[in-house]
C-alpha cells in the first residue's frame, strides 16, 4: 500500500479510529501489528511470510545473542543470523545480479555457460526491514540494548507500517519503548501529523511525479545524444525527483506515525543545503547514514586507525551503500564517486584544519556558504546520472552532453517541461538553504495561523488537482 | 503559535478547501462538464478481468479508439444481454492485446477486432506502449490497487472535477501549448469535449463538440498531424507486413484452438481521412488478406449501405446517434457470424 492512495486514506482513518477507541495497549499494539501486516500484504500477500521469518528467527536469535556467554556459540548465533538476514536480501535483491555477473565472468574466461532466467521478484523495503533486524541482532552480539522482552513489541517494531517499507530505518532503542507505555496522539501531535503528511503528499505527488518524473523519464530514456541544456534539465530533474519522492515519503511516514502518538527519526534535513559531502550525507537518508556508519563504517576500521584505514574504511562504506540501492554497478560507481568526493573533501579538511560546515560560513559570508552549497549541489547531480541511468553506455551518454562535449543537436524537451524544472529547482535549493539550520514544525508553529492555513490549504488543493494518486515510491525498490 | 492555533489553521484549512474543491466542482456542472472515467491502466484492466465470463454471454472487444466510439453500449444491451467487455485503446494498435488474450489459456471466448489500419498494421513501438502497460498493470495489480480503484470509481462518479485527461493541473498546463524550440515533439492537445468515457469504457463527442466547426477543425488537425507523421516515417518493408499477418493468424489460432470465435470488423471513417487510408492501405492488401490469411469472418463498413453512409464530425469516429444505429446493424450482421449466432436468442426483450 502506498501513501499516495485511496486505500491508504480509507486504512488510516480506520486505524485512527481503532487507536482512540477506550481499548487496552494491548489490543492497540495487536490492531498496529495486524495493520501493518495488512499495509504490507496489501501490495503482495505471500511476501509477509519472508517478514514472520525475519521477525521471528531474528527475536529469538537476538535474545540467545544477548544471554549466550559461550563466545563460539554466540558467534555461530551471530552468523546464523547474518546468514538469515543477508541470505534472505542475496537471493531476492542480488540473486540475478550475482548470476549475471557470474555468467559474464564465465564468458570472459571462455566457459560458455547459458542458465535459464530466473524470474525473482524482489519483495518491497525487503532492504530496509532487512537492516532494522540485522542492528538489532548486532546490537545484542555487542549488548549495546536490552533484548525487546516481548514478541508483540519486537514484531511491532518490525513491522510498524509507516517505517516498514522505506525506512527511516529505526533503531530498537528509538521506538521499542515507545511500545512500552500507551500512547495516543495528543492535538499538538495529531495537528503536527496531518500537516507533515499534507507536506510529504505534496511533495511527492504535485512535484515529484506530477512535474518531474516525466522530464526525468523523457532524458534519462533518450537513445539520441542530447543538447546540453536537455541533459542538464532532466538530471536536475531527477534530483529534484528523488529528493521529493523519498523526502517525501519519509515525512509522510513521521507524520503517519505522528497521528498515532509515536516519534520517528528523522531522515531529511535539507540535503540540497549540504555544505560538502560530510554534510550532504549529514542530511540526506541519516537513518541510513548512520546505520552504515555504525555498522559498516566503524567495523572497518573508521577513523581510529590512521588515514589509509579511514580512506579505506570510507570508500567500502559508500561501495556497499551505493550496492545496497540496487544490483547494478551503476549503483556501485554512485556510491564509488561519494566515496571520491568524500575523500578529496576530507584530504582538504585536513590540510586546512576545517571541522564542519558550520566554520566555513562561520569564517565566511552566507554567500560564500551558499556557494559551497552549490557547488556541492551541482557535485551531486553528476552523481545521480549513474544513480538513473541503468547501464554506463546512458550514464557516459549523459555526462558527455551535460559536458557539451558530445552533445546532441536534437532537441527533446518541451518549453513547458523545462520551465517546470527551471523555476521548481531553484526554489527547493532556496528553500533548503533558508531552512537549512530549522525544521518546517518550528517554522509552521512560528508564523501566523492565517498564513499557515493558505499554505496548508494550498498543499491540499495542489494534491487535489494533481489527480497523481498511486504511484509507488522510487525508495521501494531498494 | 500554541497548539490551539494550529488547531485553528486545521479547520480553517478544511473549510477553504473543501469550499475551493465544491465551488470548482459546481462551476464545471454549470459549464455543463459530465462526469468522465479515467481510462487508465485500472479501469482497463478492471474490463480485462470481465473477459472469462461464459462465452455465450461474453463478447470482447479489442482495436483502436474507433470500436469506443462506435459501439454504443446502451443499444447493445438493448439488443443482447451478452456483456460487451471494451478492451480497445485510443492511438494504439491492438495486437500485444490480441496476444496476450491467445497466450491466455483460460480465454475461450468470441472475440471482435477492430482494424483501423494504419494502428493495426504498425510496427513503431510508441503505438504498443500503452497496451503494453495496460497488460503489465493487469498481472501486477495489487490489492491495495484494486480497493483503490473501487473508491475511484465511486469518487469519479460523482465529482466531475476528477478528469485527469482535462482538468488536472498538468493537463491543463498541457493545454496551454506553450511553443517549444524547433523539432521538439509536441503531443497535440484534443478538445475536452471530443473525448468523454464512461465505466464501460465507450468513449463519446458531445453534442457541443458535434456542432463546434472550430473544435472539430482542431481534431481534424490533429488527424493531419499524425498523417503527417507517418508519412515522413521510413516506408515498411513488405517483409514487416508478412511478419504482421503470421503473428496475427498464429494468435488467432491460438484461440479458435481453445474453441474461441474471432470476427474483424472495421469501423467507418470518412472523407479525406478514407481516401487517404485507401490510398495508404488498399482493401485487397490488407483487410482482404487478413480475412483470407486467418480465415475468420469480417464485417466492412463500406459492404453495407446502412453502414456505409456515415459522415463522421472530425472524419474517424462516429457521434453518439450514429453509433446507436451503427450498433444496431453491427450487431444484426454480428449475429449471423459463425460463433456468433447465439447473439439472435439473447435479446433481453424476448428472454
């Protein structure tokens, strides 16, 4: 099921009204759990027994991890769950891309080896719940929390349906107490709720799919060389549509789960804003940044073992984020030119002695800030011409135009298309850096009602008249 | 700003709103807008589910857009209390439906295709794509989608501000045909008041469009426009059209195999539209090579005199009165069609 539906909006008032009746927390929490299994089954009902596995391999796993004292055994509990989980993502996620690869590889070394296509479809946010169970389950190997004592919360915190599909990725301390104790939205927090999912629908379905999507399409489908302007346009409407897809998704999910009385973390923060890539993954999907960094980052080796261990530590890390988003190279040469970026970034902080952004404009006017941020902007977009394009001959294409190196002299884009992106990019860049130090909630509780009502009112109509509904979310793929 | 006054924008946000959407809602009525269904995947696919009904009450049809516009369901009830089930697209050639129904091992069924001939024997990729992803959203509808669809259905019932294809705000800024540079294709923008759809999936002029020259001229420009188009495409090479036929007959015997009934019919046009068809795809070559090839039956609107006369508005579909009388002489020359003669016992006024 997808925010941007019917179905959703019939679900979710019915499960508002479930959740205010003067039921027990237990009954609640069994109403949650049996919704989001319906959330979840609602797009592919045999795929919710791939979720009871994980959920109930990884809750007793977790809590053998956590008592278990033998060291060899709670390694083999460790791996078992690694195997579980991971396995379970290998073969539904990578399994063709591994079986391509191994193909070509076949081919190149003269082995002529022709399997039958296996026809895997890949079950939605299998990669998001997938890391929700796997830091829980490395959480107890480490005894960094508490093993969750009951199968109804761990199921819940699981399978909580605005955080299930994709993401924020939840850590156990973050929403397993908030089970603990019944909660029921207050005003403040139903109100915030309505006007964050208000703010989430418009994002993704007035701009991100009903003014972007298709300029995105048209360029990044394109057989013919392009002109650089059409190049350039399509790539900055992808990364307007992909930061208003997923941001998007992601606070209609806070707000969703707002409505309810729960707090998710947060998994925005005006991106586009970034000041250099530190801080451009400092606010683009955090929940995931710091999932890798915790988990990935730092068992590597991260900062505390010299510079060659952090560069190398760095580079895996973005590697194997950039192959978590899809099985495709191209996904690995996004996440290999991060890596790049981060590198030349942190080589130039260390040579001039710069902590963070905040120095920069700190020592700085705001305008030259807002270069950086250009800068850094403009950085990003070449990095999602690999993030887009399936295959590197398209993603070559591309940045051979955007280069004006071998550009096209065919035109493709409408007037209307471009003009879409060339007044709703720079708005969002405006947006993100007069927002970049402040959340939309503080500003919405800050300006006048009257205000704020013809906002609201304007979002609303604008998902109205946009007739968009039900597309899914790019994010659910990954 | 407490939490009382967030309250406040809350409620004063619902009432701009829903004032904002009844007043547009009531000011379309005035202009005298109906109510239309958007024919997207859904409700395709929807008609496409209704195509395993018994095959003495189940008659599907598959072609271009001139079979929506030219069967009135209303005189077919009338006449049969066998289910017309619409499964033919505007600008899109029908044969990726043709096999997808002859690789449909549960469809047993009659079938008609409609030919209009410059849809039904191309090649180019962009006349396949949206049948391509009607069929793709048949198999991959989720449940989610369908409850969606069903409430669609309803809202789309009765609000007529719900019109994607005219009133939506893309839709709109479509319309407003802002000029691009040299050699960008621009998809030309019909009149709102030539294309109206129902649930069943007719498509339908309204009186006002029959009887505005300026809007009619619009669409025969339009029908200029795609003419041209074509013309300036390569020509395709015989070997195409051998291909073409081959994949058509082994489709169709596919279904009579399975014990299903195929007739083709085509549906009238006029004018310069018809000479230039002609011209493009003379009768011998192509309708009657199809018949011959497939050995199925078909119905020529240019074989019947009370066929042959119409004179369509904007020259490729008929208005709405002349579809009811179209349908009826269809429907007496279908009934006598091999397969099709059950069609004379289903008269509902007889039942």
């Amino acid at each position: 099921m997808v925010f941007n539906s019917y179905t959703f909006v019939v679900f979710f008032i019915v499960i508002l009204f479930l959740h205010n009746l003067p039921l027990s927390w237990r009954v609640k929490k069994i109403n949650l759990l049996a919704a989001s299994y319906i959330f979840y089954a609602a797009w592919n009902p045999p795929f919710i027994l791939l979720l009871w596995l994980s959920t109930v391999v990884d809750f007793f796993v977790g809590k053998a991890l956590y008592t278990q004292e033998n060291p060899h055994k709670k390694k083999l509990l460790l791996v078992i769950s690694l195997i579980g989980n991971l396995g379970m993502l290998c073969f539904f996620k990578y399994g063709t891309f591994l079986l391509d690869n191994f193909v070509s590889l076949c081919h190149l070394v003269g082995f002529n080896f022709h399997p039958a296509t296996p026809n895997i479809i890949l079950p939605a946010g299998i990669s998001f719940y997938t890391f929700t169970t796997l830091c829980y389950t490395i959480d107890m190997y480490k005894k960094r929390s508490e093993p969750v004592k009951s199968m109804l919360d761990f199921s819940l915190f699981v399978t909580f349906f605005p955080h299930l599909v994709a993401g924020p990725i939840v850590r156990p301390p973050q929403l397993v107490p908030q089970f603990e104790s019944p909660r029921v939205a207050s005003r403040k927090q139903m109100m915030d709720g309505l006007l964050l999912l208000t703010l989430g629908l418009f994002m993704k379905v007035v701009l991100a799919d009903s003014m972007l999507s298709d300029t995105a399409d048209t360029v990044f489908d394109a057989h013919d060389a392009l002109p650089m302007l059409d190049a350039w346009i399509g790539v900055f409407a992808f990364s307007g549509q992909i930061f208003l897809d997923f941001a998007g998704y992601s606070t209609c999910a806070i707000g969703v789960a707002l409505c309810l009385g729960f707090v998710l973390p947060q998994n925005f923060n005006y991106p586009y804003a970034a000041i250099g890539f530190s801080d451009f993954w400092r606010r683009w999907h955090i929940t995931l940044s710091s999932w890798l960094r915790d988990y990935l980052y730092i068992p590597l080796g991260g900062n505390r073992h010299g510079k060659t261990r952090t560069y190398f530590a760095l580079m895996m890390t973005m590697l194997l984020g950039g192959l978590w988003h899809g099985a495709n190279w191209t996904f690995v040469a996004w996440g290999g030119l991060h890596g790049i970026y981060l590198w030349v970034e942190k080589y130039y902080k260390d040579r001039k002695n710069i902590d963070n952004p905040k120095g920069i404009i700190d020592e700085n006017s705001q305008w030259v800030g807002f270069f950086y941020a250009f800068l850094t902007f403009m950085l990003v977009n070449v990095t999602w011409v690999f993030f887009r394009s399936d295959t590197f001959g398209k993603a070559w294409r591309l940045l051979c135009a955007m280069s004006g190196f071998a550009s096209g002299d065919k035109a493709l884009l409408t007037t209307l298309a471009i003009l879409k992106v060339a007044i709703i990019i720079p708005l969002i860049l405006l947006c993100h850096w007069v927002m970049r130090n402040t959340k939309v909630l503080d500003v919405a509780h800050k300006i006048s009602w009257v205000w704020l009502s013809l906002v609201w009112s304007f979002l609303l109509l604008a998902i109205i008249f946009a007739q968009e509904s039900g597309s899914s979310f790019i994010y659910f793929q990954f | 700003m407490n939490e009382k006054s967030l309250f406040k924008s809350a409620m004063v946000t619902l009432v701009i709103v829903v004032g904002v959407v009844l007043g547009y809602e009531l000011y379309l009525r005035n202009q005298g807008v109906s109510v239309d269904y958007d024919d997207g995947p859904p409700l395709w696919a929807d008609k496409r589910a209704q195509i395993y009904g018994p095959t003495d009450k189940t008659i599907v049809f598959i072609g271009s857009s001139r079979i929506k516009y030219d069967l009135d369901r209303g005189t077919w009830r009338r006449l049969t209390t066998a289910e017309p089930v619409q499964l033919a697209m505007e600008g899109t050639c029908p044969r990726p439906v043709l096999t997808d129904l002859a690789n449909d091992p549960n469809f047993k069924g009659k079938l008609v295709i409609d030919v209009t001939e410059g849809l039904f024997f191309n090649m180019a990729p962009p006349f396949m794509e949206t049948a391509n992803e009607n069929i793709k959203y048949y198999y991959d509808r989720t449940p989610a989608q369908r409850v969606s669809f069903e409430i669609n259905k309803l809202l789309e019932s009765k609000f007529v501000f719900l019109d994607k294809d005219f009133l939506s705000t893309n839709a709109r800024l479509e319309a407003l045909q802002i000029p691009s540079r040299p050699g960008v294709f621009m998809m030309p923008t019909f009149p709102m008041n030539f294309k109206r759809n129902t649930f069943g999936r007719q498509a339908y002029m309204t009186d006002r469009f029959v009887v505005n020259e300026a809007e009619r001229n619009q669409v025969k420009a339009i029908w200029g426009f795609f003419a041209k188009m074509a013309m300036s495409a390569p020509p395709m090479p015989p070997a195409a059209f051998d291909a073409i036929f081959k994949s058509v007959k082994a489709d169709i015997d596919k279904i009579k195999a399975r014990g299903g009934q195929v007739v083709f019919v085509r549906t009238p046009s006029s004018g310069v539209y018809l000479q230039g068809e002609n011209m493009g795809f003379p009768r011998e070559k192509f309708w009657n090579r199809l018949l011959a090839e497939t050995q199925c039956p078909g119905i020529h609107f240019m074989d019947y005199p009370a066929m042959a006369h119409f004179d369509c508005p904007e020259l490729s579909h008929l208005k709405k009165a002349d579809a009811k009388l179209f349908t009826k002489e269809f429907f007496r020359l279908l009934s006598q069609k091999p397969g099709f003669t059950f069609l004379q016992n289903t008269n509902p006024k007889k039942l």
